[in-house]
C-alpha cells in the first residue's frame, strides 16, 4: 500500500464502443492536483460540466455503475474504477464525449494498459483510507455485501456466485484476492462481463447492450461459452464480479480490512459503502504513517 498519493504522469486517450448506446466514446485521462480525486468531465455537454466520485453520486442502474448529479450522467465506470484502485490513483479526471465510458474489451485491462503507459507520479500528500473497525453488512434475499476489521494493512477480499445455469455452475464459484498492483493486471484484469444470449434481444428492445457483441463481453449459450477463445480463466465468471466490487468499492477511496460479497451487485455493493458512511464508529481514516505509530 502506498503512503503517499498518486495520479498519472501524462494524459492519454482512447476509443471505445460504448456497451449501451452502441456508439464510438472518446476518452482522455488527465493528471489531477493531490486531493482532487477522481472527477468524470462531460466535454459534449455545454459548459462541459464535472461529476467527482463518491458514495453518494452512484445510483444502480441495469448492468452497470452509473453517476449523477443533477441531470449530468456517466455510465459504466466500473472498469475503470476498478484499475484506478489496484494501481493507486487517487487523483485524475477523465474527459468523455458521452455519457459513458468505452467498454473495450469488457475487462479493466485495457485500462490497466493505459495507466501503464501513462505512468504513475507520486504527490506529497498523505494518502488516506478507511480502515474498518467493526463488522458492518447489508442484505437484499440471499445476497450479501460486508465489512469486517483485518489484521493487517491490506484490503482482503472474498467473493462467491451462484447461478442457476450449466455453463456457470460447472466453474469455480469462489474467489479470494488480497488487492495488488502486482498481481492485479495477472489475475483480475483480464475477467471479462459476461451474458446470457436468451436475454440479449429483451435487452435491446430497452436500448440497453446495443454495443455488446462477442468481443467485449462473454457470452453464454445454453450449454457452452460462445467466444471462440472460451474462458481466460476457468473461474472467469467469478473473478470478473470481484473485478467489478474492486471498482464499486473504489467510490469511497482506499480500504483497509476485510469484504466479502455473495452474490452481491453493484447496487448492493453502494448500499454497503454508504452504511459504512453513515455508521462513524465502524471505520477510521487514516495514514500509514498513523498506523506505523500504533506499533
């Protein structure tokens, strides 16, 4: 875990199809002053208004991580969240042309690349995180999110599946993962979404996955996975929702402690963090230099 803050050393572009609206989204990620954060910028909209991330500008949306303020949305962050947090970027703010972002190939690792080639400069600000001090956990039926303190200065995580399909129910349904730049790119970045092709004409008729085609999501048929290159992991389902909670968790900053989600979405992954907010005695903020003084 890095002491000290960080955004990224030189801007850098990309061009995607969004998943939703089907159309080409630019992008541009841009160095931020230490405490900005992360900021999304709309430069198609008049005044090219800013959104910053937080808890409490997500709202759920279908199949995707959405944020709003006002009548300002940007959809579809999750991926990008989620190799912003393994990498340690706190500071940064990315321009968009639409009102989400590129899907690329449905994983973080395209974004994990651009970090890469943008590159990573220290700020000389103490960086902050939450760590847990008591359990804390929301439920929605079987579907569980939750905190718990850890014994150490890392963010532990825990996440399981349970789909009532063959093609699913025959992968591993379990992942446990100690987040980590270095092992990141290797073993989370590469899990891609995935859906199921009985649901994809329901889907368009709501305008939702216009752009989703084989080359950015999984997709699963009755009784295999349609890409040709099947799976990038034999736990590729389970791993990619871990890859997502990465990046729905990120809305809050760094943590230090212990998740677990079952069958958790994004939805409940927000309702999680915001009851962690509201609930002051079940966390702290901190630095690691606060904590090497406990010792």
């Amino acid at each position: 875990m890095e002491r000290f803050q960080h955004t990224i050393r030189h801007s850098i572009s990309a061009k995607g199809i969004g998943l939703h609206s089907g159309k080409e989204v630019s992008m541009t990620l841009n160095p931020a002053p230490a405490n900005t954060g992360v900021e999304f910028r709309r430069m198609d909209l008049p005044r090219k208004p800013s959104i910053k991330l937080s808890a409490e500008n997500i709202v759920e949306t279908p199949l995707c991580t959405s944020l709003v303020k006002g009548d300002i949305k940007i959809s579809t962050i999750e991926h990008l969240l989620s190799a912003l947090s393994a990498y340690e970027i706190d500071n940064i703010e990315i321009e968009l042309n639409a009102a989400e972002l590129p899907i690329m190939d449905g994983s973080s690792a395209p974004f994990c690349f651009l970090l890469e080639s943008a590159g990573r400069a220290v700020q000389k600000k103490a960086r902050l995180y939450k760590r847990i001090l008591a359990p804390i956990s929301v439920k929605d039926g079987d579907k569980l999110a939750s905190f718990s303190p850890g014994d150490e200065e890392e963010f532990h995580m825990e996440f399981s599946i349970d789909f009532d399909h063959p093609v699913i129910a025959k992968t591993p349904s379990k992942v446990r993962y100690i987040l980590d730049a270095k092992t990141y790119s290797k073993e989370i970045s590469r899990a891609r979404s995935f859906g199921f092709s009985k649901d994809l004409e329901a889907l368009h008729q709501k305008h939702l996955a216009l752009g989703a085609s084989l080359d950015n999501v999984i997709g699963v048929g009755e009784t295999s996975v349609l890409n040709p290159g099947g799976l990038r992991y034999e736990d590729e389902f389970v791993r990619h929702k871990l890859l997502d909670a990465v990046g729905d968790l990120y809305a809050i900053g760094p943590i230090i402690g212990r998740f677990k989600g079952h069958k958790s979405g994004h939805g409940l992954n927000n309702q999680l963090l915001r009851k962690l907010l509201s609930t002051k005695d079940a966390y702290e903020v901190v630095t690691l230099d606060s904590l090497e003084g406990e010792k």
